[in-house]
C-alpha cells in the first residue's frame, strides 16, 4: 500500500490548519502556507514552505520507500554551502527551520519520521512526532521572538546552495479576524511573506490604490474613444 507524497503533504497542511484554527490569535499574523512541489521553488528550496513574522519552516517530503538520490544530492550541496566559514553561524538556525519529513505505509498503519533536514542520514537521530511538530511550529509563530532577517538569509543560503537562484513564486497570506471573516494579501515575493501584519496591510492598501487608478484610467480612455466615435445625429 503506497501513501504518496502529495497526499501526506495534504493531510499534513489539513492538520496544521486545525491545530492553527485551536489557537487563533488575531494579534499575530498568521502562518502562511506555500505549496512549493512542481513550482519553480521545488527544487531550490523544498515541498513546503512556511512562513509568518516570527516563524518559518521548510519542509521536504518524502516516502522513506523512495530509493531517489537526488534528495542526498540536495543535503550534500547545503551541507558544504554551510560549511562555509561566513555561513556556519547558521547551522543551528537551519536545525531549527528546516526539516524531512518521511512517511512508510506499512500494514495499514502509517510510520512518520521528522528529523532536521541536516541529519537525515543519520538513523540514529532521535525523532519527534508529528503533533508535537505542529505545535511546537505553531507556539513559535505566537511567540515575541524576531528572526526574520536570519530567516532570508536562510532562505537565500538554501537557494544558492542548489547552484542557483533562478525561478521565482508569489505567495498568499491568509488572515482571519476575530469575527470569523477571511481575507488574502497576495505577494510577489515570499520573502515578503516574514513582514509583520501592519505592513502587509499597508501592501494590500497600497496594490488597491493602484487597481482603483488603473480602473479609473480605463474608464477615462474608454470615455474619451467614445467620444471620437460619436458622429451625431
């Protein structure tokens, strides 16, 4: 019986949006939720990214089934991009961020093994469980802690370390406030997604601004072809 990576990822994503929904707190932003598998990020970065103002965690996804070496090949050029002398300070922060997550269906039941992205090669690296995972990601995103700069640092080293930068994705920021109400801020780059909520909002205004214009402006130009048209009675 063969549970294949995109449905875990999706029973994974469900999960985290019920635990999320448990401790909602409209004081804080939100965890944004990115899709990355079969996007130009899949490669360069991972499966899965999350995101908010104090919280970010990359996640690769796979079944402990599959035999494909280009994941070691992955751990083995972020391994010497950190092992380089200006990036080693960020080992501890890469422990902490990114994690494999590997799933094994067996008889009917479902093994998970979470270990930090770095140390997935070592068989004898303790492992957690998936809810303490969830929660732990999700006490981190309520918390007062501020990384976000070490966090596009991270990001950038991560990119870099697969050889190359190129390709790019926008993401989407849900916010639900206190009555219950959903609203999206799209932006054209995650690494704008580790903005805090007020700025975010300010974007939001900002791109509305310009749609109104860019509305206003047609209507004018439409207006003014019109009256070019008009020949009279």
């Amino acid at each position: 019986m063969d549970i294949y990576e995109n449905i875990f990822i999706g029973n994974f994503l469900y999960s985290l949006g019920i635990c999320v929904g448990k401790r909602n707190n409209s004081e804080h932003l939100p965890i944004s939720v990115n899709l990355l598998q079969q996007t130009p990020l899949d490669r360069s970065i991972g499966d899965v990214l999350l995101r908010g103002a104090r919280t970010l965690r990359i996640i690769e996804f796979k079944r402990i089934e599959n035999d494909d070496n280009k994941e070691f090949a992955k751990l083995e050029h972020l391994s010497r991009t950190l092992s380089v002398a200006e990036h080693q300070d960020l080992i501890p922060l890469s422990r902490q961020v990114h994690w494999f997550i590997g799933s094994l269906s067996k008889e009917k039941a479902l093994n998970v093994r979470i270990v930090p992205y770095l140390d997935f090669r070592n068989t004898h690296q303790p492992e957690i469980n998936i809810h303490s995972f969830i929660n732990s990601m999700i006490t981190e995103a309520h918390s007062e802690s501020d990384y976000s700069t070490l966090y596009d640092r991270y990001l950038n080293v991560v990119a870099l370390a697969q050889g190359s930068i190129k390709g790019s994705s926008g993401g989407i920021v849900v916010s639900v406030d206190s009555n219950g109400n959903i609203s999206y801020v799209v932006v054209e780059d995650l690494r704008d997604l580790g903005l805090t909520l007020n700025k975010l909002h300010d974007v939001y205004l900002q791109r509305q601004i310009q749609l109104e214009h860019q509305l206003t402006a047609q209507s004018h130009d439409r207006s003014y072809d019109q009256g070019l048209s008009y020949d009279g009675p």
